[in-house]
C-alpha cells in the first residue's frame, strides 16, 4: 500500500512541477543488449569508445557497431586472456587494460595490436601480480597500477615496474596489500584503495596517500577509537571530488561526503522513492547500501548511480534531485521487468556514469549504454485528440483558436480550459466539422474556410455569417469546401477551395472567381490549398499537383511545379518557398524556375512537407511528417528535429498550416494537436563533433608511426604524407565522434587535385584510392550530422615520381635539349646567312632574265590573242558546215534523183512521139538542164563544206616517229607532178635542203603531208608567171623541235594579206579554183594538232616563206 | 528485201521512195520508215522474225542511231537485223564507234544512192 502510493506520488511529481525537464531528460538506449553487462567505458583520443563488457571482453564502440577482442592463443599480439578489470586511455592514445589472472596489456588502437606485461619471480621490475585490479595515469604522465601484491609505477620507456607496498603497520588487524582503486584529487595526491581489516569502517591499511612530492606512501589515518569518525563499510566503490571541491566516497555503507582534513563523513541518502532532495531519511535501507557511483554531468549537476534502483541527478541551482530509471523491487516479482517509460532509460543495473567530451551523459551497466543529450531541443506537443489544420492565437496571446477536423476549439492558454464549436454538420457529414484555415480581418473578425463554405465568424459573439456557392449568382464564392483563406495587401480576402481560387470584396460581398481556364462553372478539380502573395503582389498558390502564379490583371495561371505540393511561404525578403511530396523548393527569380533547395537525397533530407513558416528571426520552420526542419537567415543551415526532440509522426500529407504570433510565438499543427514554442528560446549549442582520420593503410598493410618510416606522429595527427610512386594504392579510415545523431552521420570524401567531385558514401567511413598517379595531392573527409552542421578533416599526400619524372631529371633534360638546340640554331642560322648571299646573286641575275622574259611574253601574248582568234574562227566555220550539210544534201540528192527522174520523162514523152524539138520536148530538156546545174553547184556547196568539216574532222590517224625529209620529199614531188600533170604551163623548179641530222619526231604523216601538200601547191601558184620560178623546201634542226620552210620567190603578198592568211575562206585565187580554208586548215594542224607553229614571211613581189616549227615531243 | 529507214528527216522518205521507184514497183525492194529510234524499236518488235536492213541516221532527237543500234543488238532477235548506219562526213568517231558496237555497213552523208543501191543488193 505505502509503495502505491509512492508510485502515484512520484507519477504526480513528474507530470506537474518539472514537466518540461521530463521532456528534456529522456535517455536514448544507444547499446541495447539486456546481456551486456558492461562495467566501465571510456571515450578515446579519436572519439572511439572503450567498454568492458563482462559479458564479451573488450569492445571498441562507434555509436552504432561494437566491435570486440578476443583473445587467440596463435596470436601473441592479441588480447590477454582472462576478464578485463579496469582500463585507462592514456594520452598517447594507448589503451591499458588490467586483468584478473592475465597482467597487464597495452593496446595500440592504430594498429590493433597488444603487448603484454606479465609477473615474473625472477625480474624484480616485472609487475608485481597478475591481477591487476586499477590502473590510473597521473597528472604528469606517471602510470599506477594496482595489484593483488600492491602498488606499481611503470617506467614506459623502459618498460619497467617500481613497486610500491604498504609497509605500515595497521594497528587494526593483519594488512591486506591488494589495490583495488585508485584516484588522484586536484592536488595531485593519489587515494589508493585497499580492503578494509575492519568491519564497520575503512581500517587505515585500505586508504593509503601517496605524495608525488614525498614520494612516499602513508595511510589516511584517523583515530578510529572516536566513534561515528571514520569511513563507514568495509570497501570503497568510489571517490570523486566535484567541481566545488566537494569530496564524495561511496563505499557498501552507502554514500559520504568526507572532509578531507578532519576525515569526518557526513552521509547523504539519495530516494528513488522520493527523489526530491538529494538527502532524506531513506525510504528502503537496501537503496542506502547499493550505491555504485557518484559523477556530475557537464551541467554540473551531481549523478548518484544506485544500482538496481536507477539514478538519481540532483541540480545545485535548484536543489530539487529527479529519478531515473526502473524501480527495482526484488520483492515485488511483478513489476520486476517494467521498464521506466517516463525517462527512457532501460538499463536494469546502473554501474558506471560518464560525460563525455561533447557533453552527453552516459549510464552503462546491465542492459547495455544509455544516452542523455540534456541540451537538444524537445518541442513541446499539445495534445488535443483533433487534427490541428488551422492556428491562430489572439493578440492578447491568451486564447488560442484551432481549426480541427471536429470543429472550431477555442483554448485559452491561461487556465487551459477548451471549448469546441461546430458550424453546420449537418450540410455534410463528413466534412462539414472540417475547419481547414482561419484568417482574421482587421476588426476581429476570423474568417475560416470549412468544409461548407466560408464563415465570418466574430470571435466576442461567437456568431458567424455563411458564404456558400450560389449557382445563380457568379458573385458568389466558387466552392464550398474552403481550404484556405488569406488576406492581402489590400485588404482584399482571399479564399481557396476545391473549384478554384476566389477574391473577396469585403465592401460588396461580392467575389470575383478564378480558375485554371476561367471557364465558367466548370471549376471542379481545381483544388486550391495555400495562398500567398509576394512582394510585388503577385498571388501564388497551390493547388492539386502543382504551383502557380496568378496574374490578376489577366485572370491567368503560369504552372510552375509538378508535385503534391501543400505550403508556400514568402519570407522576409521576398523569397517565395514551396513544400510538397517531393522536398522543399526556393524561387529563383532571375530564372523564373523554382529550385530544389532539398529532397531525401540531399545531407539533410526534406521531403513530404507539410507548412513552412519564418519566424521573426527569419529562420525558416518547415515541419514534415516526420520532423521539424530550420533553416537558418541566411539559408546556409539546416537543422533537423526528429522524434528525439519530441516530434510526432504524422501518416498523410494534410494540410496543417502554421502560425506565429504577434509574441514570436510559433504555432505548429499536426495530426492530434500542436506545437508551440518561443524560437529564439530553443537551446541549441551544439559542438560540432570532431572529425579524425583513424587509420591509414598502404596497400593492405596498416600503417602506424612505428612499424614505418611514413608516420612520425599518429595518423590522425599527420598533416603530410610522402609516398613513392609505387605506393600509390592506400585507404584511410575516419570516424566522427557524433553521439547524437550517429546513426543520420554522413560521410563524403575528396582527393583533391585527383577526384572532380565529393564521394558521398553515407555511414561508411573508408576510403580507398587505386593507382593514383604521382603528384600532390589532399585527402578531404567531410561528415554532415543531422543538423546539418559539418566538420572537415585533411591531410596531405605527396606521391614522389620516379626518377625519370623528377624536377632534375626533367630540369637537365631540359638544360641538355637547349644546349643541343642553340647548337644546331647556330649552324642553321651560319648556314642560311651564307644561302642568303647567295640567293640574293641569284635573285639579280634572274631579274635580268625575267625583264627579258617579260618582253618575250608581251609579244607571244599577242601572237596568243591572233592565234585564239583563228582557232575560234574555223570551230565556227565548222559549225556553220555542219548545219548547212543536211539542207544541201537534201539539195544535191533530191536534184540528182530529178535529172533521173527527168530523163524518164523525156523518154517517155519520145516513146510517145513528143520529140526534143517540140514545146513540151523542150521544156523538159531545160528542166533536165536546170537539174543539173543544180546538180553541179550543189556539189560545189558540198565540197565547200567538206573542206570546212575538216576542221573539225577528228583525226583518226596516230601519231608515228616520221622522217620529215623524206616526208617533205615525197609530199613536194607529189605536188609537182601533180600540177605538171594538170598544167602544161607548169614551169616552176625546186630545190630541197634536208638537214641530215634531223631527228624523227613524232606526227600524224597524213595531216603533215596535207600542210606540206598545201603549202608547196601555194608556193608553185605563187610562182606562177616569175622569171626562174623555184621553190625551196629546207629543213633544219632546231633546239627542241625541227624547223620545215618551203620558200618562193613568187609574187609575195602585202601587209593586209598577209595579216588574213590563216583566216578560213581568205583567198586571192579567183572564184571556184581555192576555198580559202588550205592554209586555215594547215594552221589548225600545225597547232591544235601537234602544237607547233606555222609563220609566214613575205615580202611583196619577192616571194613568201612558210616556216613550220614543230617540237620534238 | 524489208528496208527500215530511220531518220527524223521526213523528206528522205520521198527521196527514198522516188529514187527505188522501180524496185518498189517490180517488189524488189520495201521501204519503211519511222523518224525516231523509238519508232524503230516498235517497228522491229511489230515485225519481228522477219528479216529486215536497217538504215539508221546517227543524230537524231531522243535515241541517236548508236543506241538503237545497241538496243538491236543486245536484244539478239533472230534473224539478226542488218544495221547501216549513215554517218555525217568526217565524224570518223562515230563511225567507227558504231563499227565496234556491230553495225554491218556504215555510209556517208551526202548518201550516194548509186552506191547505196549497189551495197544494199549486195545483201
């Protein structure tokens, strides 16, 4: 019965005087095993926790995994074996861990191995006994260790023992030499426990000093034959001296407060029952003896360790103590395994407290390792059974309204009272308690969107006016189920319901509607839930699947995102923020997008929210369904809350919206209530937690400062490392001691000068490099913690290339390569000077010959020019004979074929009896006649045009290596019988002069005869009617080509003649006995046809000379 | 004896016609005419298997001479048609081109009738 009622008493302590601190206190069970049972813990230079495990052995414990040593007979670097008793971590980072039965091991964490330091009979500087019960390292360094055989101080260079016994007398009983505790005060004087003779009080043998200055040890004496002076029990558990130099002993007798230069104790008596005070007469005599420890906390405040009765934390500023942890009756076997709910903590048997760097509380013992972070912020939670949609408090800050899903409840925050009102339940069963938003006009009037409409609803009177869809009237609002309303600039109201957004004139009443599409009527789906306006007084909104603007002037949308979006804010300065499904999004105006400012992906994740607010130190406040999110002012910052700061869970993604009020005061809603709090009175001072990197491994091999020449210091201490070109595969291991949100730590890694970009690798923490190149480089590990808050490490690395790509090498190859060049740039430049000389001679003699050249060209270019226009002139003779070849056929057979035809007529008349001398006679023969003049002038024509056509005849003889002598021979005798043989007037003689030493060269002899044919036919024509006609044919040898000139000293031509020569159909033979194309044709064959040329001297009535030249090839 | 005469110039169907009047009338000799190659080439398929002498100007508008010639002469009738082709005066070329694609005979413009009628009661 009497324990009843304390229970219930200690249940009404808790929840009324220091219910705030009750939130703020909860532990977090971090090492949840109820077989663990775990005696000491200490936290290492890099962060890493240390426990002895009584149920495993050693453990090395990172804030999420345990790792343990065993011990391994095949492996002399191994744990001893045997239960581990105490442990230190000195500041060299060693672990010393003293065994019962095993001696003493050191632990080196870089690299995992242990060296051991055994008894041995034969060296009297070995350790003095094999169990060794306490190790503690001095102020200066010094290393005690506690034995079963006494005290030893161990030379660490030397590896060497002092000992240290006892060799006082104690006048009390047989001295025992064990050392089972030993602590150093702030005068650096060392209490060195021992057992205890007596059996009421500490004999003087078990409580020795020892001077560091005397050096000398002596007991901690008292005249125990005053009574009730002295130590009371037979065994001290534990000494602390506190922060206000308070000197506490905990021994089996319960808990003291000793004076230390009287040795007077004054007992005080920690209540689990009754925890108020630190000291008041014991409710249970069992709770008085089962004192484990005493510590205080970074808050100063003092911890009491009772064993199976929890703890007790007792606040020297307020002098009131509060309990924790499990009321553990042995008698009571029912309530045996409950476990402490209000204060978190799980573990059964509380044995040892520590605080640890970062200001965490640890309780470890049976069950495992409990966590207090007193300093993170708790968010108080209102509870109130209804969803919270809306939140508005008056300006009084007294009475709180809250739009619920049941109805309108008005709280008034002073006495806590609640009052519900509903609005039209009956219009709708289930919305129409609905109140979703609430929205206050300047005269006090709140107007609420709910799920039937649109209220004004005055607060004093508590009546309400109803604003409903009206089909007939387009003034009326455009939806009943009213999600949002909101007040602009102008004073305009604005409400947002599930047909579209609408405008209200407070004035008229009247509202102006808006919707995606402005089609009248036709607003369903068009789901509107938040409203905002911007500085510039542009409307934004969400609505189903999307954000967009409003332009109100035009009474159109612009979309903007495509989320299940439920919030806009607008901050202070002029930013507009969205939250949805997805993440939370920032307005980036000048590219008229929205941004991601974070979704689940990014350090710290944002997504499924449900309102964003800023407050009036302008950070933002984003509340998800799972946390409570700020983001600093300027947006740099994040800091998330989850459920260990008191947040609720929420399922769905509803539309909760958010308030501040006019105190600073933030108002947040959520599933079954709300929560309030003062920002700028949250406390967060969170140190970041530092960052190491904790190994570092070349290849496989672990790399530590004394099994290699690359560490001189620890790794984590190391700012450099220097490394061959051949050593260039290597990871590190790093670790960031975050106890408060080790399980969210999130590490990322660079290599600068070799990787691009931070390797994000989430709770790992190594990372391992292949491979890499020579060159210099540095190792960055970054590790975000929930709150956004980051901490850097880094280190150098310098590869060294080989020889072949060092500085020298590359220096003296460069040195070499210049000498060898400017060497041969020497030579060159001798060289092209002397060239330069000599192409400057060069260049005036062919000046010379080049003006030479210049005028030979002048005169060939119009020699050019003459020749381009004879060849032009006989293709268009050629032409013009091609067309006229047809037409003149026609002409010559169809005048043929009539003469025939004629001539069968005139016989066919006579065989008639018409004869020739008759009319009809006559006519015919005339005709017969006429046919055949035709007849012989079409011939003519023909042969005309036969000439002109050989222009353009296509040779079909080849060219061939001819004698042009024998060629010019038998072409002149050919022309002379000719015309002998045609002219008996033909009187002319010639003569030849043939270069014997012509060569052959290559001709077509058919065409070359005909030139030579025609040219001496024309020199014996010439001749005609001269004194002593002749005609010379000569041919000579000339440079690259042979020279053919057939001479007369005939009547020679004029100017003019000569001038026209070449031109096809010139001619001075009278009409009918030359066509003027022999010469024309013989210039086209010289020419085109084996590009030579064909000259003429004349000289009038001295005859004319045809030089041909033709080229060898 | 079928002669095709293949020329765009209509009017040397009167000459041919005037100047074989004789033969035509005895049945010595038949002329038909057609003033494309394209014709020609209906022409031979519409009388196909018989045999035929075939007179062929070379420039014509649309298939020239040489490539009715190369048409007779890839399809392969049987019997074999007797191509002569008439080819302008000087265009050695030509002619020898339409020798090696495997005209029979070739003559020259201005066609000699004498001539022509001797080479073609040769065959």
């Amino acid at each position: 019965m009497k324990k009843i009622f304390l229970h219930i008493l200690l249940g009404l302590l808790l929840l009324s005087g220091i219910e705030l601190s009750a939130q703020d206190l909860r532990f977090k069970t971090v090492l949840d095993n109820p077989n663990s049972f775990i005696v000491d813990m200490k936290q290492d230079n890099l962060g890493f926790f240390w426990l002895i495990n009584t149920a495993r052995g050693l453990q090395k414990f990172d804030g999420v995994k345990a790792q343990t040593f065993l011990n391994d007979p095949s492996n002399a670097n191994s744990i001893a074996p045997g239960q581990v008793s105490s442990l230190i971590i000195d500041a060299d980072n060693n672990l010393w861990l003293g065994t019962y039965g095993s001696g003493l091991d050191r632990l080196d964490p870089s690299t995992n191995t242990f060296t051991h330091f055994r008894n041995n009979p034969k060296d009297a500087f070995s350790l003095s006994n094999d169990t060794v019960n306490a190790i503690l390292e001095d102020h200066s360094g010094n290393l005690w260790i506690g034995t079963n055989q006494g005290l030893d101080l161990l030379d660490k260079n030397t590896g060497r023992f002092t000992h240290f016994s006892n060799n006082n007398h104690d006048p009390e009983g047989s001295s025992n030499p064990q050392v089972f505790k030993i602590y150093e005060d702030r005068k650096g004087i060392l209490w060195i426990c021992g057992r205890s003779s007596a059996k009421d009080h500490i004999s003087p043998s078990a409580l020795n000093l020892f001077d560091p200055t005397t050096k000398k040890i002596t007991p901690y004496f008292w005249d125990s034959r005053k009574a009730n002076n002295g130590i009371p029990g037979t065994f001290i558990t534990d000494i602390y001296e506190d922060s206000k130099n308070k000197f506490w002993i905990v021994t089996d007798a319960g808990l003291y407060a000793m004076d230390r230069n009287t040795g007077k104790c004054t007992q005080y008596y920690p209540d689990p029952f009754n925890s108020s005070t630190l000291s008041r007469t014991p409710a249970s005599k069992d709770v008085v003896s089962d004192i484990m420890f005493v510590t205080e906390d970074s808050s100063r405040a003092l911890w009491v360790g009772m064993g199976q009765y929890g703890l007790n934390r007792y606040d020297p500023v307020t002098k009131t103590s509060m309990h924790f942890g499990l009321l553990y009756d042995f008698l009571d076997v029912s309530a045996s395994n409950k476990r402490d709910t209000a204060t978190g903590l799980n573990i059964t048997l509380a044995i040892k407290g520590l605080s640890s760097k970062d200001g965490l509380f640890w309780v470890m013992g049976i069950g495992g390792i409990a966590q207090l972070n007193y300093k993170k912020t708790t968010f108080l939670f209102n509870n109130i059974s209804k969803a919270a949609l809306a939140l508005y408090l008056e300006a009084n800050g007294k009475i709180l309204w809250i739009g619920t899903d049941k109805g309108l409840l008005r709280k008034d925050l002073a006495t806590q009272n609640e009052k519900l009102l509903i609005f039209n339940p009956k219009e709708n069963k289930t919305r129409g308690k609905y109140i979703h938003s609430i929205a206050a006009d300047e005269a006090g009037n709140l107007w609420l969107g709910t799920g039937t409409g649109l209220l004004k609803f005055d607060p004093v009177t508590e009546k309400y006016v109803q604003y409903k869809k009206d089909l007939k009237n387009p003034g009326s609002i455009s939806g009943n189920n009213v999600f949002y309303t909101f007040f602009d600039h102008n004073k305009n109201l604005w409400a947002a319901s599930d047909s579209g957004v609408s405008r209200m004139d407070l004035a008229t009443g009247r509202f102006t509607n808006y919707s995606v599409g402005q089609i009248a009527g036709n607003y369903k789906g068009f789901e509107v839930n938040r409203i905002a306006e911007d500085p510039e007084h542009n409307i934004w909104l969400t609505a189903n699947w999307g954000l967009y603007k409003l332009d109100i002037k035009t009474g159109k949308f612009r979309k903007y995102l495509d989320d299940d979006l439920r919030s806009i804010c607008v901050d202070a300065k002029g930013k507009v923020w969205a939250g949805g499904w997805q993440g939370l999004y920032a307005f980036n105006k000048t590219k008229d997008k929205f941004e991601l400012f974070a979704n689940e992906d990014s350090a710290v994740n944002i997504s499924a929210v449900l309102d964003i607010i800023e407050d009036d130190q302008k950070n933002l406040w984003v509340s998800t369904t799972t946390s409570i999110i700020r983001i600093n002012e300027n947006r740099t910052k994040i800091k998330k809350y989850t459920k260990d700061n008191g947040v609720q869970l929420t399922q769905s993604l509803w539309s909760f919206s958010s308030f501040k009020g006019t105190d600073g005061r933030l108002f947040l809603g959520n599933y079954f209530g709300y929560y309030s709090f003062r920002p700028d009175q949250l406390s967060d001072n969170h140190i970041s937690p530092p960052l190491n990197i904790t190994s570092f491994k070349l290849g496989d091999k672990l790399i530590n400062s004394e099994n290699s020449g690359f560490l001189s210091l620890p790794i984590w201490q190391t700012e450099e490392i220097k490394l061959r070109h051949d050593e260039n595969v290597f990871s590190f291991d790093f670790f960031s001691a975050d106890y408060i949100s080790s399980t969210d730590k999130k590490y990322s890694y660079i290599l600068e000068n070799y990787d691009n970009i931070w390797h994000n690798i989430g709770g790992e923490h190594q990372a391992s490099f292949f491979n890499i190149p020579p060159g210099n480089y540095i190792f960055k590990v970054k590790a975000i913690s929930s709150d956004g808050g980051s901490v850097e490490k880094s280190i150098r690395i310098i590869i060294s290339p080989p020889w072949w790509e060092t500085w020298w090498f590359r220096i003296l190859s460069v040195i070499t390569l210049v000498m060898v060049i400017y060497s041969l740039i020497r030579e060159r430049s001798r060289k092209l000077k002397e060239e330069n000389r000599r192409l400057e001679q060069n260049v005036t003699e062919r000046t010379v010959q080049l003006k030479k050249s210049l005028e030979e060209l002048k005169s060939t270019q119009a020699q050019l020019i003459q020749s381009e226009k004879l060849a032009s002139l006989g293709e268009l003779t050629a032409g013009i004979a091609h067309e006229i070849q047809n037409p003149l056929n026609f002409v010559n057979n169809f005048s043929e074929v009539s003469v025939e035809l004629a001539n069968e007529l005139q016989e066919a008349l006579r065989q008639r009896g018409i004869e020739s001398n008759t009319e009809e006679g006559e006519l015919v023969s005339d005709l017969i006649q006429n046919q055949e003049k035709i007849y012989y002038h079409g011939k003519r024509a023909s042969s005309i045009v036969k000439g002109m056509l050989e222009h353009s005849r296509t040779s079909t003889g080849e060219k061939e290596l001819t004698d042009i002598n024998a060629l010019a021979d038998e072409y002149l005798r050919l022309a002379y019988h000719g015309l002998r043989a045609k002219d008996n007037t033909f009187n002319s003689d010639f003569k030849t002069d043939f270069d014997p030493n012509l060569p052959k060269i290559a001709v077509i002899p058919q065409d070359m005869g005909r030139v030579l044919l025609n040219l001496i036919n024309n020199a014996f024509y010439a001749t005609k009617g001269v004194k002593n006609p002749l005609v010379e044919v000569k041919t000579k040898r000339a440079e690259n080509g042979v020279v053919i000139s057939v001479k007369d000293n005939g009547s020679g031509m004029s100017e003019v003649t000569k001038a026209k020569i070449f031109q096809p159909f010139f001619t001075t033979k009278p009409t009918g006995e030359g066509t003027g194309l022999g010469l024309s044709l013989a210039y086209d064959i010289v020419t085109k046809g084996h590009g030579g040329t064909i000259e003429v001297e004349s000289e009038e009535s001295f005859g004319t000379t045809f030089i041909i030249k033709l080229p060898i090839s | 004896m079928k002669v095709l005469v293949v020329d765009d110039e209509v009017d040397i169907q009167d000459l041919f016609l005037q100047k074989f009047r004789k033969e035509i009338k005895n049945g010595e000799i038949e002329f038909s005419f057609a003033t494309s190659g394209e014709n020609a080439l209906v022409y031979l398929h519409e009388h196909e298997s018989e045999a035929i002498l075939i007179l062929s100007d070379i420039n014509m508008p649309g298939m020239s001479g040489i490539e009715l010639l190369r048409e007779i002469v890839e399809k392969n009738t049987k019997p074999k048609p007797i191509v002569m082709m008439i080819t302008a005066y000087g265009d050695d070329e030509t002619r020898n081109k339409a020798l090696s694609l495997g005209a029979d005979d070739f003559l020259n413009k201005p066609l000699d009738f004498g001539d022509l009628k001797e080479r073609l009661f040769k065959r």
